[in-house]
C-alpha cells in the first residue's frame, strides 16, 4: 500500500477532475435558529439553480492542501499540542509504571480482565452517544494502548476501545447534540424523539463492535504473531521513554493525578461549558508543563520532549490539511450542492422499500467531504427531510439514516479525527483500514437492517 499521504492526495487528483465534470449550482439558503440557541445557514429545497461552470486550474492541487492548512488551523494546533503535552507525560515514566501497578491487581483478580474491553467500550460509547464525543477521545489513546499490551493484547485493541466505542455511539446516539439534535431541528423533528428505538439501535451497534473487538483480541493473546502491527508494538518496547525503569514513586502518583484531574476537566468543560478545541488543547497544554515541573524537569527538557512529541504528529498534520483541500476544491468548483441535488434526484425514483437505505448511501458519499455531525445535517437535512415527505418514509427516518452513516467514519482517510487518532497511535492508515474493513462492511449491513423497521414495519413518527 501507498503511504496515505499518496492516497489522499490521489484523492485530491480525483476531486479535481470531478469538479471539471460535475456542473456547478448552488441552492439558495435561509439562516435558521437551533433549539440551542445556535445560527446556521441551510439550503431550501427546490431553489437549485445552475451557475456558470467554475474550472479549478492545476495550480489548485497545490493551493488547495495550503488553503486546508488555513481551514483546519484550530484542529491542526489541537493535535500538535496534543503530541507533545503526552510525549511530556511519557517520559516520566508515569503510565508505565501506573500500569505495572494496576497490572498487580488484575492478574489478583483474572476476572477483572474479562470485563476491561466491554465495560470501557460501553462508557465511551455512551461519551459518543450522549454529548458527542469524538477528538476528545484522541488523549485516551497512548493511555489505552498501554493498558491492551500489558494485558497481552496489541496497540489495534487499545485504539478499538475509546475510539470505536465513542464511534458506536456517536452514530447510534440518543442525546449527542451535533448530530441528532440539530437534525432534528432541521427537519421540524421534536429534540430527541424518538428515543425508544433509538437506545435500543444504540445497544445492539455497541454490542456488535464490543464483539468484534473481543474476538480480535482473544485471537491476539493466543498468537500475538498474527496482529497486523506486531513489529510497531515490538518497537515500542525497544524506544520505551528513559524515565519508564524507575521503581514506583510519589512523582508518577502526582503525574497521573495530574492527568487523572486534566480528564475530569475535560468532562466537565465539555458537558457545562461545551469548550472545543481550543480549550481542550490549553487544557492539555497546561497539563503537559505542570507534569514536567513536577516531574522535576528543566524548561529545556520540557521544551525538548514538547517538540519531539509534537514532531511525531507532522505526518497526520498533512494529512488533516490534504483531506480538508477535498472540501476546498468541492466548495471553490460550486459542486457540493450539485451532488446533493443528484443524490436527492436518484431517491425520489426508487421505490420507498429502498429509500431510507439509499439515503444513508447519499450520506455516506457526503460524509467523505464534511466530517462535522453539524455541518453535514446542515448542508443535508433542509433537501433530505421534505423530499422525505414526497417519497412515503417520515422526517424521523431521515435524520436516522443521516446519523447511521457516521459508522463509516473510523476507515475514512479524510476524518480528521480517524488520521489523528492513529497518529497518536502510531498506526498506518493502510494496516487499520485492513483491519476495520470487514467490521465496517457489518456495520453498513446493520445500518440497513436498522432502517428497515421505522420504514416498513412501523410509521416511526415524531414521538
């Protein structure tokens, strides 16, 4: 496989060519109070008009990556802060010997282990399902994938556990407000009815992923020659942080403490004060220099590892920007809302058995170019929702096959959060979407199966 740097900007390649084929338009667009208060600008169905065909030059493939850099600059700062505050708390050797201890306990205790992957997957997906976790998971990887190793597991099952258990429940929410609440909103759904099916949708995906990630890892601990990132864990053993072989002392207890305390800020900023990226990083930006001062190590040492932290995450940077140009080109050519109105042309002739499924397509397609939950309700659910009404399916089915398709984001190279969760992971985009692809094709199966009660076995209205 190509680097995925080679694969995305292969995609931008691809982009451009599609954006000297597909005609330019452009829908008209109102703006619209949220239940919470918030504004945002959405198109109104039927006012699609044809614009003088805008061409992208050839100089777009290098204008557009350096434009992506401008656009993702807040998620970019995000993940090189990120990047170094943990090669900071690295170092010191904390996590190591934090997991040797815990380790003591478990093997004390055998079943505890059997409850470590789903109890953990289930509290991240209810993170997922309840306020909509998603970049705040990244921080949980190193921690994560320590722990699946001490436990003889491999770095695939420590990134599965946050990462796809707030992926589950992202998709199959209940309450997350970026997703179901704004679509929701959109459509002239009630906020959050239709709760019912919904936890019980919710259930079913995360006992699905918790199952695949269980077989994978109990396959693992038996023949951990068959884990697809063997050599990656092995490395990681020979470039183990200087710090890791000192014998357990006050000063890992005050780091992990400290950190402990950093994630329980987190959940409280997120939940009362709904900070984003930006506080999230000085949260943890604050936390990497307090865990070096305590760890008592000079300005420069923290200096030192805070760059080479943030240097490993180089190589996601330039991926989150080059995915980013896919939307820069869409959006300068004038063709996003064209492939909108195709999509939403090739549902109105289906018969109304498919629609709901062939919308969750459509919503795939779309959630390759825009990753944000809000974004994407906006540009979608004023087209989808009343075509909705026309086609014989209800506007509660719409925004659910809207949501589903965020199944598909932990394979996409284009998610920003996807490229930096395997960044902080150290893991090959090629080697996870191998690994994930089959999950993924079950995931899309279940998203269909979902569908096909709210569309033909019951009228899943506003309540």
């Amino acid at each position: 496989m190509p680097h995925t740097l080679v694969i995305v900007g292969a995609l931008i390649v691809l982009v451009l060519i599609l954006s000297w084929i597909v005609p330019s338009g452009e829908f008209q667009r109102i703006e619209k109070v949220l239940p919470d208060g918030g504004r945002l600008k959405v198109p109104v169905d039927g006012t699609f008009q044809r614009l003088p065909k805008t061409y992208l030059g050839l100089q777009t493939l290098f204008l557009a990556p350096i434009k992506g850099f401008l656009d993702g600059a807040g998620l970019i700062s995000f993940l090189l802060i990120i990047g170094g505050s943990f090669a900071i708390f690295q170092e010191t050797g904390a996590v190591e010997q934090g997991i040797k201890r815990l380790m003591v306990h478990v093997r004390r205790h055998p079943v505890l282990e059997m409850f470590f992957i789903p109890v953990l997957m289930t509290v991240f997906s209810l993170a997922g399902a309840v306020f909509g976790m998603a970049e705040e998971l990244i921080p949980f990887i190193v921690i994560f994938i320590a722990l699946s190793r001490a436990l003889g597991y491999d770095s695939i099952v420590g990134t599965a556990i946050p990462f796809l258990g707030a992926a589950a429940g992202f998709a199959c929410a209940f309450f997350n407000p970026f997703t179901v609440g704004v679509a929701q909103g959109i459509a002239g759904v009630p906020i959050y009815s239709g709760l019912a099916y919904r936890v019980g949708a919710w259930v079913v995906a995360t006992g699905v992923v918790i199952a695949y990630v269980m077989i994978y890892a109990t396959k693992i601990k038996r023949n951990p020659e068959l884990s697809p990132v063997r050599d990656i864990d092995l490395a990681r053993v020979s470039t183990a942080p200087a710090g890791s072989g000192d014998a357990w002392n006050a000063t890992h207890i005050l780091a992990l403490l400290t950190f402990l305390g950093a994630l329980v800020l987190l959940v409280w900023g997120v939940l009362k004060y709904q900070w984003y990226l930006e506080a999230i990083a000085a949260l943890f930006l604050g936390m990497g220099i307090l865990i070096g001062l305590i760890s008592r190590m000079g300005p420069s040492d923290i200096a030192k590892h805070f760059v080479a932290g943030a240097k490993d995450m180089v190589g996601v940077v330039f991926i989150v920007a080059c995915a980013r140009a896919l939307l820069v080109i869409a959006n300068d050519a004038r063709i996003m809302d064209t492939l909108l109105l195709y999509g939403s042309t090739a549902i109105r002739v289906l018969p109304a058995a498919l629609t709901a499924q062939v919308m969750f397509l459509v919503q795939c397609v779309i959630n390759f170019f825009i990753h944000s939950g809000t974004s994407q309700a906006a540009l979608t659910m004023p087209v989808l929702a009343p075509l909705s009404d026309l086609v014989g399916i209800t506007r509660q089915t719409c925004v659910y096959s809207f949501a589903l398709s965020e199944l598909i984001n932990p394979i996409l190279p284009t998610s920003a959060v996807t490229m930096g969760v395997l960044g902080a992971a150290k893991i090959p985009w090629e080697r996870w979407a191998r690994w994930f692809l089959p999950l993924m094709l079950i995931l899309v199966v279940l998203a269909f199966l979902l569908l096909v009660p709210p569309t033909l076995l019951f009228h899943w209205g506003p309540v």
